[in-house]
C-alpha cells in the first residue's frame, strides 16, 4: 500500500550525547572516556533546538571499491578516510557517521561461490599491505562522540555505467543515505550525505562550516547547495611509477612515451587535488551533480544530490500542477546555491589513476584533443572561458599550457591546519 514505514523501536540518541546504548549495527569506535556524563544527561549543541548536533556528516563507502563498470578497482580507502574524518572534524563537523560496506567485497564473491582474485579468502591484501575487513582500524582513530561506524554490508544491484542499457543501481548507498538520516537526522540541525573524496571547505574568512550555516539559519533557508566538478591532481606532488601489471604503466611504455603517475603517500589527497579544472564560480550546468548541506526536519527524504520529499511539498505539488520536476521544485526562499567566494566551495578529488596520466605526453598541450587528467595550475588571475576550456586553449602569460586553478585557501589555510589535525591522530 501507500503506508510509509514506521521504526518499531525508539531511534537513540547519537553517541555522545547521552551515556544509553547504541543501536544495533553500530560499532563503538573507541571504549567510553572516563568521566562520562551522567546516565541520562544531555549534550546540546543548539539550546534553541534541544538537539546534540550543529552539524553532521554522512558517508556510505569501503576500504576498496570498483569504479562505474568495474572498470578499475581502487583501494584507497582507509588512507582517504582518516584524512577526510579530520578535516571534516576540523572545518566544523560534529560528528562523522561512517557506513562501512567494506563487507560486501566478500559478500559478492560468496554469493557467486568464488574468491576474491585480489583479497582471497581472509580479506587481507599483501599486496597492498592492508586489511581490507572492515574501516574499523580508521575509525577506532577517533573518539566514539566523533566517529560513528556503521556495519553496513549490503551488496549493490549493479555497477553498470549511467548510459548502460541497464544504469548502475547502487541500492546499498541509497538505503545508507536514508537510514543516516532517519536514524541521526533528528539529533542535528544541520547534517550532509557525501564521498570521502569530497572537501567542502570554507572561504573568505569563514574558519567553520557552523559559521556559515549561522547566516544560511537567519535567512530563513533550510538547503544550501553545492555544484560539483572534478579535481585536477597537481602534476609537481606526483611521482613516477612503473607498474608491470598496468598495460600503460610498464617500463617499456615509460620508455617510449613518459612514466605514469602517483600520487605522493606523503602529501594528503586535499594537497594532491588542489586544483580546479573550473575556475570558480562554476557554471549552472554543473548544479546536475550537486551535494548539499540539508535542514533534516526540513527535508523528509534525501537522493544523492537532491531533496527528494520536503515538508513545503504539498505547497509545491498546487504550484507545479503536479509535475515534480527537479527545477520546478528549487524553492528560492528555502533554498540557495553556495557563494564559491565568500562562504564556501566543493573540492571533488575523485582519484585519477596511474595509468589516466600515460598520456600525458600528448593531452597536456595548448589545442590538444582531449583532456589533459592531471594539473598544472593556471595563473590566478587568468580568466576562465567555459565555452572553450574543453579545446585546451589555457596558458600563462609565457605561452605555457594550463589547465587548473589552485584554491589559495585551501593552500594558505586548511591545510596547515590538517597536518597539524593528521599528526595529533598517528
């Protein structure tokens, strides 16, 4: 029928915010400080609201994971995700609810009666030197008032790319997603669903996301929104590798073209990726594959990159005669895109793979035929023409191909900040 579902038990407070138990299926991530609250007492972070949390994040992720059509598997999972629990802690997160789906590797490879060609059978890669279980030995890193980890084993339908006959389907992140905000949303004025590949940073002289969500409250909006575009990594933190199991990474084809890249274990992945292939502000066609910061007793039901089901939906559905389309519904009064200069701006560091920089050799020059896949930074004050960035027509005052913009904040500010943060945690 048309029922929702209704949750049998009372959802608890999030850890830390009372000394009660936690649900089933979360993992504590550390055993409780000393002097802990007494039993019952509360931690509010908005007296106005009586709730713990300013603001929270949410991710659904694995210590490894297969790009859209299995095409490369990526297995840096728990590096990125210490790095990215601190800086999201430093830039004014409350607390980080991680969904670990590390699980469904082996799960996958059970239900097909075969081992993991990488992993085997105990889930411990030699090769990378990691165990691949669980996000466990990451989030143990952090105090359990911080880090939630949520055992979150459930296997995707399928990973096909988006123009696949049959799309990609990824069930597990969107029940994640769902369930994170249920479970958590009512415990936090403000909360967000992302990667942790994604960096949203505070600009001008914001020092903290609450800081900027503070001005988001006073004009009345519940959504601020982010658009998003890929990261370029710089070329100068890379180092060369040869890899003999890569076809375009052997040492014949360093050789005979150039060797292909990595990234530098000794620089974080914001370092890495601090460069903008578009120059902020971004342009409207990039609001498809927005993230967003979200009000949860404001948005009922979240997908992704949208707010799917909000309470002004009613009001809505008379205005748009019924026809729920995604600009239709933008309600300007609840609602806003985030000023990339002044308050804040989406640094996306999908990871580029080796074997993307072979080709460097012809693909980072002025009128190339494609896109050159690893950063070299524009002057700052070049401008930026998105009718013609895809002809490769960038170059500084000297003639020299371009292709990227550094974030001066990101490189001045933030990431001092989390050294210092990554050193204080081993």
């Amino acid at each position: 029928g048309g029922g929702k579902t209704l949750p049998v038990c009372r959802l608890p407070r999030p850890a830390g915010a009372s000394s009660g138990s936690s649900s089933t299926g979360e993992v504590a991530t550390k055993k409780a400080a000393s002097g802990r609250r007494a039993k019952g007492a509360k931690s509010v972070a908005n007296p106005e609201t009586d709730k713990p949390h300013r603001l929270v994040a949410c991710t659904w992720t694995s210590a490894l994971h297969q790009r859209r059509g299995n095409e490369r598997r990526i297995s840096d999972g728990t590096s990125r995700l210490r790095e990215w629990i601190a800086y999201n802690l430093l830039v004014g997160f409350d607390h980080v609810y991680v969904y670990d789906n590390t699980g469904a590797n082996s799960t996958m490879f059970r239900l097909r009666n075969e081992a993991d060609p990488d992993l085997g059978a105990n889930g411990t890669a030699p090769v990378y030197g990691v165990d691949y279980r669980d996000l466990s030995s990451v989030t143990d890193l952090f105090p359990p008032d911080k880090v939630t980890r949520v055992d979150w084993p459930a296997t995707i339908c399928n990973n096909n790319r988006p123009n696949h006959p049959d799309p990609g389907e990824r069930s597990s992140q969107y029940a994640a997603e769902a369930s994170c905000r249920t479970r958590y949303g009512p415990h936090a004025d403000w909360m967000a669903s992302m990667d942790p590949d994604e960096y949203f940073v505070p600009m001008g002289g914001f020092g903290s996301w609450k800081e900027v969500l503070d001005g988001v409250d006073g004009e009345g909006r519940s959504v601020l929104k982010f658009r998003s575009t890929r990261a370029r990594p710089l070329m100068d933190t890379l180092v060369p590798i040869v890899d003999e199991s890569i076809e375009e990474c052997t040492q014949e084809m360093a050789n005979k073209y150039n060797p292909c890249l990595a990234k530098d274990d000794a620089r974080t992945y914001l370092e890495t990726y601090n460069c903008e292939y578009i120059k902020s502000p971004k342009p409207t066609r990039f609001e498809r594959a927005m993230k967003q910061f979200y009000r949860p007793d404001f948005v009922l039901s979240h997908f992704v990159h949208y707010s799917t089901v909000t309470t002004t939906l009613a009001t809505e559905r008379n205005r748009t005669v019924g026809r729920f389309v995604q600009l239709a519904t933008n309600d300007a009064r609840r609602e806003r895109f985030v000023d990339e200069l002044k308050e804040g701006v989406l640094v996306h560091a999908k990871t580029t793979v080796p074997a993307e920089t072979s080709s460097r050799y012809k693909m980072c020059r002025p009128n190339a035929p494609e896109h050159c896949l690893v950063g070299i930074p524009c002057p700052d004050d070049l401008p930026f023409d998105d009718k013609r960035h895809k002809d490769n027509i960038f170059h500084d005052g000297e003639g020299n191909f371009c292709n990227c913009w550094v974030n001066r904040r990101v490189e001045g500010h933030w990431l001092p900040r989390l050294r210092d943060a990554l050193g204080s945690i081993g």
